[in-house]
C-alpha cells in the first residue's frame, strides 16, 4: 500500500508567487491616504472624465466608488475584479498610478494619519460600545466616511497607504 504523503507548504506562498514579493498599484486618492490594490485585480485603466455611478465595461453594468470630492473632476476610471463577474467594480480617481513591487517585510501596519482620523470617525453613537463591533464592520459604507471601508493603513517606505474592504464595497454596490 502506498503512503499518502503529506503537502507542506508555508502561508507566505498564499500570498505570492515570488519570494515575498507584492505587485501592487498605488491609485490617487483625495482627502484620505492613496489606495493600495493588488495589481493583479486591475482589468483596465480607462480615460473617463464625467462623474458616474455605473459604467458599461465589456457590455457589463460595473457599479463606481469615488475617491475624489464630488465638485472634482475625474481623469479616469479604474476596473476591478470582483469575487464573481458581478461584484466588479470601477474606481473612478484623477492622477496617475504607480506601480510597485514591494517585499511583504516592508509593508507596516500603522494606524491612520491624524489628519484623516476626524474623516474617519464619523461614526453612529452605537459605535461608542464595544459589543457594537460586529455591527459596525457589516454597518454600510458611506464614501466620504474612511472608517466604513477601511480594511487596514500600512506604511512602505514611511508613506502611508490605504488597503480598503473591495469585498465590502463591492457587495454594498452590488447588492
């Protein structure tokens, strides 16, 4: 009888193909730290110049986030992949992206930069006690509120970054 042999594998490997190394895309954001998305999940990059809240991609309605103030104009219009071909959406922005590659070891997590705090604490008073937690991380999103879909704040290179819940937003969009 053969042996069944055992797989071994470390957790880093889930993350990337390549010793420790992250490609990742730096999108312009106003009034809060730039994004962070994996640039894996990027589908296009498209010049768009009007403000909308659902784009016609490949003859798919994708729903739109904004990180910019209502009164600025957008450049552009970022497709991403969802969980399923339904929960894509589009972020629509102004300035140009970045791209990195960057090592795991040199991606920090800090908290937000107190210039963004006030932004972010735009809570309900249910927020205020703790068994409320669950609550709020399922509560709604609201795009001028970063705590609503703020999945972590990591520093590279002592800059920092906002890694935002895309499941979060996607599936309110959507949903």
């Amino acid at each position: 009888m053969n042996q069944i042999r055992k797989h071994t594998f470390e957790a880093i490997s889930l993350l990337t193909a390549s010793n420790g190394i992250l490609d990742i895309t730096i999108v312009p954001a106003e009034n809060q730290p730039d994004w962070i998305i994996p640039t894996e999940l990027i589908l296009s990059v498209d010049d768009y110049v009007e403000r909308i809240w659902t784009y016609m991609w490949q003859q798919q309605e994708v729903a739109v986030f904004h990180l910019l103030p209502h009164e600025q104009t957008p450049d552009k219009l970022i497709v991403l992949e969802g969980n399923t071909t339904v929960h894509r959406l589009a972020l629509q922005t102004v300035g140009e992206l970045r791209q990195l590659k960057v090592r795991i070891s040199d991606v920090k997590d800090t908290e937000l930069p107190e210039q963004y705090a006030q932004i972010s604490e735009h809570q309900p008073d249910t927020a205020k006690d703790e068994s409320n937690e669950q609550t709020l991380s399922s509560a709604r999103f609201h795009e001028d509120v970063i705590s609503s879909y703020l999945f972590q704040t990591v520093t590279i290179d002592n800059v920092p970054y906002l890694v935002p819940d895309l499941d979060k937003i996607a599936h309110q969009l959507v949903d």
